[in-house]
C-alpha cells in the first residue's frame, strides 16, 4: 500500500508547478491542464486503494515523516487508510476532478486563471491531508490548510470588496472553531498522551466521563466552525463570493463536510458522551430546519443552494448525533455528488447570464440550455428526496431514523424536508422555466456551455442515478470503520463502550438494500408520508412559481413578520456584526484610547515629566566633591549589606 | 548540574563580534559609496559563521560550546567569557540573519550614509554580544552600548516625531536597565557576602542558593528590566511609538532582535537562578501574557497605521513567549524560544512589507492604500506567506512556537491556555484587516490612483533578496520543526533544571 503517498503529494506537486511556472509559461490552459492531471492521479490512485480495502476488509496505517516530537510522542505526518478514510478521500479526489475540468471552462479568460488552479490544487492537498491524517495534528494541519485555500479562492476576485470581506470573515469565523478544536486536541493529549487516533480509541476505557465529554464537544466547535453549522454558519452564504466551481469543491461537497467527515473520524469519542451525541443531535438539526427556513426566500442563486447546503449538513450532523453514523457518511457521498451538480449548474448559467444572480431576474432559459435544465432537475431531484435519485436513499433514511429514535428531532427534519423540496424547486422553476423576466441583451447571448463544462455535469448527473443503488454496498463497506462489532482496531473492551455508546440507535432498522427500501416508502406509512411531503413541497413550488396561481409578493405580505425573520436570516448576522465586528472594533478603539494614550503614556509621559522636575532637585546632592561620593556609595553599599543579613 | 564547557578551536564568537566593529571601523575610512556592500559582506560572513555554528553545535547533553574565557579584570572577578548554549545561538543566528535582510534592504539612504551603516554594524556587534555573554558585566555593557545606535537610528533616521520616539525607547529602556544593574550587583555583593568569592560569571551566580525573599527580591529587580524590552503589558507603550519612527532596517532589528533580549533574559537569568520566585510569579506572568496577548491584538485592530499595527501585532505575540516561559514545563519553554525564532522571522516580513508598502506609496495610513496586490503579485505572494506565518498557520513557524507554548500553559493552567488560544481569532483578525486593507479591494480606487498603481514595480532585487531568506525560514522551521526541537531540548531542560529537579 506503500502508493498511497501518491494521493495527497500529486496536487501538491501540481501547486507548486503551476505556483512557480504557471504566469510564466504554463498560463492558459496548460495550468488548468496539470491541475486537471495532478487530481486525476490523485484519484486513479484512491479509486485503487478503495478497491484493495474493499476487497481485503484490512486497514492500513503508513508513518511517512516525523514532524514534531512532544516529550516521548512524535507527531507524525501519515495516512490512516481504512473504509471511512477511503471513501471520504474517493469523494474528494474524483468530485475534484470533474470540478476542475469543469473550471477549466468556467475560468476561461480570468486574467489570473494560473493562481485559481494553483490554490484549487493546494486545497486539494490540504484536504487530502485532512482525510487521511492518522492524528488530531496532522488533521488540524489539513484543517487550517482547507481554511487557508477557501480564504484565498473566496477571495480570489480581491478587487472586489465583499469578496475581500468574505474571505476574512470564513477565515475569522473558521478561527473561532478552530480555537475550540485545538483545545480539544491539548485537553486530549494531556489526558491521553498521544493524538494518533487508534491510540486514543485503545485509551478510551479508562477516562472520566467529564473529560472525554469534554474533548468531544470542543473538538466538535471545530466542526460547528468548518461544516457552518449554527451558530457559526454566517461565513457561509458569503462565501458564495468565490468563483462558482469553489462554491461546488469546498462550499458544498468536501470542505465544509469535514467536520461530519471528523465526527464520524472520531466516533468511538463521540459515542463514549451520549451528551457529545445529544449535542451534535442538536446543533445538526437545528441548522437543518433554520438554515432551510433562510434558503425559503433568499433570491441569489448561489446563496439559496448555499443555504441549502448548510441545511443537508445538517442532516448529517443530526444522523451522527442519531448514532446512524454510516448513513451520515453515505448522505455525504450523496450530497457531494448532487450537490457539485447543482452548483455546476448554476455556474453554467451564471456564464451564460453573464454572472447575472438574483433568480428574480431569469427565467425560461430552459431551453436554450438543455444539458445544464436536465442535469440541474436532476439535481434537484436528488436535493428534494424524490427516487430513484441518490437523494432519496441517503436523507429519507435518517429522518426514518429520527421517526424511530426521537420525535422533537423527526418533526424538525420532517418539516425541512418540505422547505428543502420546496426552495430548490422555486429555484428550478424561477430559472429555468416560468415568465420571461430576463433582461432581453441578455437573453439574446444565452446558449449552452462548453462541453468541458456540460461533461461533468452529465458524469455527475449519472452519478446521482446510480449511486443510490449502492447504497448496500456502502453501508457494508463502512462497517469496518464506523460499526463497534466489525472495528478490529479497538479492543474488546471499548468495543463494549462505543456499542453502548450508541445504544439509542439499537432498535432502529434501516433497510441498507436500495431495492428493498424503496419498496418499503412505496408500502409503509412513514415512507409514503415522506414521499408525499418531498411531492408536496415541488408541487407547491409549481403552483406559485411556475402556474402563478398564488402571487408571490400576496403571500409575502401575508406572513411579513415570518418572511422578514427568514429573509434576515434568524438576523443571527445582523446581532453579530453588531457585536463582533463593530462593537470589537468600537471597544479596541476606545480601549486604545482610554487604556493606552491616556492611561499608560499618561502615567509613562508624566512621569518623564515628574523626573525632569526631580532632578532639578537631586542636583542639589550632587556637590561635585568626592567625599560626598564616596559617602553615597558607602549608604548604598550598608543597604544592601542590611538588607541581606535582614532577610536571611 | 553542572555544564560541560567546549572550548573553541577557533575563536568564532569573539570574531562574530569583531567582524562587524572592524567593517565600521572600515566603512568610517572609506568613500561612502563602499558603505552598504561592506556591511553586507560582513554580515553575510557572520551570518556564515552563526549558520557553521548552528550546523556544528552538539545538541546531546548541555554544553556551553564555542566557549571562550580570558581574565578581564581579575581583581574584581569580571573576565570575558563568551559561548553559546542552543538558547543563545539561536539568538546569534536571528540577529546574524536580520541583520543580512536589514543591510540588503537598506538601499536609499540619503542622508549620513556612512554614520547609518555604522550604527547598525555597532549595534549587531552589541547584539551578538548580549547574546554569548557569560559574565555579566561584559552582558550589562553589551547591552547598554546597543541602547546607543538604535537611539541614533530613531533619532537620526526616522520620520517626523522621532525625537520623541527615540527618547522615550532610551529613557524607558535605560530605567529598566537600572533594575536589572542593580540587581546583578546585588548578586554579585551576595555571591561575595556568602561565598567570599568575587565573580561575575553566570555559572557562579547560578550556584547560589538564595533566600526566598531575596528571590522574590532580585527576580523582580531583573523582571522589570527585562519585561520593558520585551515588552510586556504595560510597559509596552514606547514600542508602537519607537517602530513608528524608526526607518524600514531599523525596525526589522528591533522587532527581530532587540525584543528578543527581553525574553532572553527572562529563560536565561530568571528561571535558572530563581525557581521558587519563578514559581510564585507564574500567576503574575500569566496573567501580563494574555492581557499582552488579548488587549494587544485589540489595540493592534483599532490602527490605521500600519507599522503600529505591526508594532503591536508584536507584543501580542511577545506575549506567547511569556506565557510559554512561564509555563515551565519542557514544551512551554521549548515554545517559548521556537516563537522567539519564529516571531523574529514574521515581524521581520512584515515590515519589511510596510517598508516596501511606503517606499512606493508614501504614506503609512490604511487611508491611502489597499488594492495593491494585482500589481505587485510576487510581493502580495511573500506579504501573504509572512501574515499566515504570524497568524499561526500549520506548516508555518509560527504554529510550532505557540502550539507547543500552548500546550505547556494548558499543563499547569487550562484557563490561561484558553485565553491565550483567543489569539488564534483576534490575531487572524488583525493581519487579515492588514492585508485586506494594503493589498485588497481594489475596486475602491480612484482613477488616478489606478493610473499611479500601473506604474508600480513589483520587488527589485534588493528587496527579493531581503524577503527571501526570512521566508524560506518560515517554511524550515514549519515544515521540520524537529531539527529545531531537537536542538533546543538539552538546554530548554537545563534552564528547568532547579524547577522541576534533575
């Protein structure tokens, strides 16, 4: 297994090609061209190291490099290569790379096409360092190096303002979790003495309940910080900023799930708190149901899928917290691949529309632009629960979850599930069908996209087809990682502990074969119930977008207060720009004022001033005569001389 | 425990020192003109010769290596002494390689050339000097003759208020000098009261075993001295002033260098010779190291400008170092010394960058700049990697030194280790509201100013060649932090040796 070095270095190799060379002589497209092939054999080499964990079950540990000893525990740059490692490390690989060669497209033209394929190549790294850490370390290395990338490809149109704005404020917020996180991975080493991860599990016996409750919830902070979750999820939206192939790579399908990627990572600590279990429970599924309320009335494209996004990882968290954690990763899967899709789609009409964003203003570009309708229904499909599309088999599962294990928590997810089919076919319709609302220059130039852009559209609109029918195998496929029974690498002991752990969870079937769960929505109450909700929320999205029998602007009116409260976002960003952006700033200044001129120089300056004064009046001492020296010396020396046989 | 001395074959610290007086010396004789390519001669020499000593120096056990001992004056037991533990020759090489950056970089100088360069080749003699002093007399004249060309450098060379600010860095530094002079002398009277031996080496001062309210006595004495060069909070205020005033090179060696004496002097003298007192203080420092840490970053958000940002962006950091020295525990001190490194390298970058930020458009006023980063793109690279560098960036230096400080506050005080963890957001916010507001947005622009920024050169040679070492460093030490680790353990460990036994 020792290729699997191969995975994260080749975009690194890429980076600093094209970092070095790219304006010089790579340009355009043959930087876009060695980031294409540096992730393509990133991806050929983790399809393969799938294949062998597939087929043999065993789980690999390589040490590639000794980075930082602390006392006697080396803190080791190294690749963990096991089922969950493997398959986050697949989706990232090959989503990347159909996003890339898609962005080879989107990004023809931009004066500074080198630098945006060379920091996509450093995320992919940085990533990949992440998915395959064996340590908290390493994992935080790859953490803030995903933060580095994002801030500096939100940013990257820097000319502009709130893209500058945005970037700052991801890598601000990003700051405030990863705060938390670092002091999860201190609180742990101090208990545990090592952060290697399989170390951790062996140790996990012995350890107070406080504690251990403890190091999981800050280390989960870090994850509320990264996977947006509230109430850090402000930066998110905002970063739509980016070009729109980061919107789909790190936006929506690999960055911002690490922090599910990392529960599930670290899910015998997890299980071993059923208040760590609770807690992510709850802040997952809060987000889904607030943040879908948010996507409900927003009208830039980019923002309502972005909304969406942090509603999906939601989901996630929320069947982590369920202790369904491998229908947590599969949902993941899924959602990185329908996702991608429907932010690809709307980077093609967003070049088709000339970065034209507010949904208010298109409409009925449909059919110029078959390949992007098709593959974004497809999409969205997907995104509202509708089968066969993957969708379906990943969500419907956890809220089935949710039915059988906690209510309060079944009717949230339940009620998103509405808003969720409900925002994304508003979207569907107010783009691609409905009125003429489109500015007519506009409308004149719009065509479809490329085929290095429709390619990966079509490849991951496939994708969302079939996937859901492996949906067994995936399941399966994650049980030496994530199931207590099947986990060779903890002992016996632990294995106790962790199934304990995840005991609410124990009474719950979900049917892992696609054929057969399909079957039992199309049978049983809860799926038909859950099938009808999905149908009922496009079908509302039909009658007031795309038949216009209820006026829109009529219903606004109608709920006011509730539209305000969405379209403001909860004004979770308002009260914190208040707080923490203008009132720090307003504090810092007046502290500078108060604290460090008046107070400090005040006394620093007066004092300069008070011995000006006082050495007009020592003058008088100095006689100039030695006697009068030396008899000072002799005072100084008696104090001293006092002084120490008076303290001893 | 007792060091191992190593003496050196070949007298390479006492020549580190001479180098530079001798290239003043020549740089007074000759045409002005021979000036700067003296001073970079000489100082790339020592730079060499620091690095041979770094590549050579034996880090297994504790030895004083390169050590070098002549009677000076033995009548009162004052001798040179000079040679380097890993504590002072990572100290040796920064200031041999910020010197390199501060010569390369100094290019338009306009008036008193031949005086600039002088004062800056005395003041790394002094530097070094500071550094590989054992006996503390030639330590207290090291470190009072650098108070002069710095004052000079301030004073002659800086901006508008420079009188001010070159008065109040002497004035302030000079006072706590005092305390520290004081101090030593007490320790050498007590050394004689107690032993009836007249000695001012650092070895026999460490033999004393003190009283305990003498410790607390002498700790505060050389405290105070030291925690004003740091700065620590709150005697920090003559630093945003001084770095202000004081040309591009001259705050490079301050920022790099000259704060680092201040915690030097803290792991060198005052856990070593007082433990119980560094024990008793812990509280105290802890809590001086996360206001520096906390308030700093918020006094450093309040600027426009950008030097004093920076400048205080400094003490924030400084603040680190303090908290990881008084962790005392291996991994706090080990951070402590890898920040001071790391610290040096960073501050250095960065203003340098608002040195080059000046130079080509004149003003220091957040007011007056932003957008610049299209135009200078290999500068925008460089700035960038330097401000992730401060910010605690994995991969960079800047991680190593407070990941391992942290680790050894959270030890011996979980809150303090979340308090100063704060940094990791309010720090992040400083330096992106820097970078943002020099090298971003640049859509807010005039016109004309768009027309004056086309005209921009990106970096010429001389300030490549500047930023280039300093960068490569973050990326060393980040990347490979072990060797330095490695490097620092023996001596990290004897400096904790009365503290935590053995």
């Amino acid at each position: 297994m020792e290729y699997l070095w191969i995975i994260p270095f080749s975009p690194l190799v890429a980076f600093v090609i094209i970092g070095l060379f790219g304006y010089k002589f790579l340009r355009e497209p043959l930087s876009g061209i060695v980031a294409v092939v540096g992730v393509a054999i990133s991806a050929i080499a983790s399809i393969k190291g799938f294949i062998d964990v597939a087929t043999t079950g065993n789980y690999y540990n390589l040490k590639l490099f000794n980075w930082m000893t602390v006392g006697d525990y080396n803190i080791s740059v190294s690749i963990l290569w096991d089922p969950l490692s493997a398959l986050m490390t697949c989706v990232v690989t090959c989503v990347s790379t159909f996003i890339f060669i898609f962005a080879t497209g989107y990004m023809k033209g931009d004066e500074s096409y080198p630098r945006f394929f060379a920091y996509l190549s450093l995320f992919v790294f940085m990533m990949l360092m992440l998915t395959l850490s064996d340590n908290l370390v390493q994992l935080f290395f790859g953490w803030e190096g995903v933060g580095l990338a994002s801030y500096l490809l939100i940013g990257f149109w820097h000319y502009k303002k709130s893209a500058a704005n945005a970037a700052m404020e991801s890598f601000v917020v990003n700051r405030v979790g990863d705060w938390l996180f670092l002091l999860g991975i201190l609180l742990a080493f101090v208990i545990f003495g090592t952060l290697d991860y399989l170390e951790i599990f062996g140790k996990l016996a012995g350890v107070d309940y406080v504690v251990i409750t403890a190091i999981a919830l800050l280390l989960f902070g870090g994850a509320v910080g990264k996977s947006a979750q509230i109430p850090l999820h402000i930066w998110l939206p905002n970063a739509m900023e980016g070009p729109t192939p980061v919107s789909a790579l790190i936006h929506a399908a690999t960055m911002v799930a690490a922090g599910v990627y990392m529960v599930a990572r670290l899910m015998p600590v997890f299980a071993s708190s059923e208040i760590a279990l609770d807690t992510v429970l709850f802040i997952g599924t809060m987000s889904a149901f607030l943040a879908a309320t948010m996507g409900l009335v927003q009208n830039d494209i980019k923002r309502i899928i972005a909304y969406s996004t942090l509603s999906q990882l939601g989901y996630m968290f929320a069947a982590e917290g369920l202790g369904l954690f491998s229908e947590g990763m599969f949902h993941l899967t899924s959602h990185a691949v329908f996702k991608a899709l429907l932010f690809l789609g709307s980077g093609s009409v967003l070049i088709a529309l000339h970065h034209l964003l507010d949904v208010q203003k298109m409409g009925q570009i449909g059919r110029a632009m078959p390949i992007t309708t098709g593959t974004f229904l497809i999409g969205s499909l997907a995104l509202a629960g509708i089968p066969p599309f993957v969708g379906f088999f990943s969500k419907d599962p956890i809220i089935e979850g949710a039915y059988e294990i906690n209510t309060f928590v079944f009717m949230f997810l339940w009620g998103g599930a509405f808003l969720t089919a409900f925002y994304i076919f508003r979207l569907f319709f107010l783009t691609f069908f409905d009125g003429d609302r489109l500015d007519p220059h506009i409308r004149e130039h719009v065509h479809e996209s490329p085929p290095n852009m429709t390619i990966p559209l079509i490849v991951l609109a496939v994708a969302t087809v079939v996937l859901g029918f492996f949906r067994e195998f995936f399941i399966n496929f994650l049980k030496p990682s994530l199931e207590p029974t099947y986990m060779k690498f903890l002992p016996e002991e632990v294995k106790v502990l962790v199934h304990e752990g995840l005991s609410r969870a124990h009474h719950v079937h979900i049917e892992p074969n696609a054929f057969h769960f399909l079957g039992h929505s199309l049978t049983s109450f809860l799926g038909i119930l859950l099938l009808g909700t999905a149908l009922a929320g496009i079908f509302t999205a039909y009658i007031i977008y795309q038949l216009r029998k209820v006026d829109p602007v009529k219903l606004t009116e109608m709920f006011r207060p509730i539209y305000n409260l969405f379209y403001n976002r909860w004004y979770f960003d308002l009260i914190y720009y208040k707080i923490f952006v203008y009132g720090y700033y307003k504090l810092s200044k007046v502290l500078w004022f108060v604290g460090d001129k008046v107070i400090i120089d005040g006394i620093v300056d007066g004092s300069g001033k008070g011995s000006l004064f006082a050495g007009e009046v020592l003058r008088k001492t100095q006689l100039g005569r030695i006697s009068g020296y030396v008899l000072q010396m002799l005072i100084g020396v008696v104090i001293f001389l006092s002084l120490f046989l008076f303290l001893k | 425990m007792t060091p191992e001395f190593v003496n050196a074959g070949f007298p390479i610290i006492t020549v580190s020192i001479l180098i530079p007086l001798v290239a003043a010396a020549i740089v007074f004789l000759l045409n002005e003109k021979f000036a700067k390519p003296i001073s970079i001669v000489s100082s790339v020499v020592v730079f060499i010769l620091s690095s041979y000593m770094l590549l050579t120096y034996d880090p297994s056990g504790y030895k004083i290596q390169f050590y070098e001992k002549y009677a000076w004056i033995p009548q009162f037991g004052i001798s040179y002494e000079v040679g380097v533990d890993a504590l002072s020759l990572t100290m040796v090489w920064l200031t041999a390689i910020s010197f390199v950056v501060a010569f390369v970089w100094s290019t338009n100088i306009e008036k008193r050339v031949k005086e600039y360069f002088i004062a800056f080749l005395v003041l790394e003699a002094a530097c070094i000097g500071v550094f590989v002093a054992w006996d503390l007399v030639a330590f207290y004249v090291f470190w009072e003759v650098m108070l002069i060309p710095m004052f000079l450098i301030i004073g002659v060379w800086g901006y508008s208020e420079r009188i001010y600010a070159a008065t109040k860095f002497f004035i302030y530094t000079f006072f706590g000098s005092l305390f520290l002079l004081i101090g030593v002398i007490g320790m050498y009277i007590y050394n004689y009261v107690e032993n009836d031996v007249l000695s001012t080496s650092y070895f026999d001062l460490l033999k004393l075993s003190l009283h305990y309210n003498l410790e607390i006595i002498f700790f505060l004495l050389l405290a105070l001295g030291f925690a004003i060069k740091v700065p620590m909070w709150p005697f920090h205020t003559w630093l945003p002033a001084a770095h202000v005033q004081a040309p591009t090179a001259g705050s490079v060696i301050l920022a790099a260098v000259l704060l680092k004496m201040g915690t030097y002097g803290f792991v060198r003298f005052n856990l070593p010779w007082f433990p119980e007192a560094s024990k008793y203080f812990m509280p105290v420092m802890f809590t001086l190291g996360v206001i520096a840490i906390i308030y700093t970053a918020m006094m450093a958000i309040a600027q426009t400008h950008i030097k004093r940002l920076i400048a205080y962006s400094s003490v924030s950091h400084m603040g680190f170092v303090t908290i990881g020295t008084f962790a005392l525990n291996q991994e706090g001190v080990n951070g402590a010394i890898i920040t001071m490194i790391s610290h040096g390298l960073t501050s250095g970058a960065l203003f340098l960058a608002a040195g080059f930020i000046y130079e080509r458009l004149h003003s220091y006023e957040m007011k007056d700049l932003g957008g610049m980063a299209k135009f200078v793109p290999v500068f925008a690279t460089l700035f960038m990697i330097s401000a992730m560098a401060s910010a605690g960036l994995p991969g960079l230096s800047g991680f190593v030194g407070e990941f391992l400080a942290l680790l050894g506050t959270f030890k011996v005080s979980i809150l303090t280790a979340t308090l100063a963890g704060l940094s990791l957001v309010v720090g992040a916010a400083y330096t992106l509201w820097l970078y943002k507001r020099t090298m971003f947005e640049e859509e807010l622009l005039t016109e004309e100013k768009k027309e004056e920024y086309s005209k921009l050169k990106d970096l010429n040679t001389a300030e490549l060649w500047s930023f280039l070492p300093l960068v490569i460093f973050m990326f060393v030490i980040g990347i490979y932090p072990n060797w330095w680790i490695n490097l620092i353990n023996n001596t990290t460990h004897f400096v904790l040796h009365k503290i935590v036994g053995g």
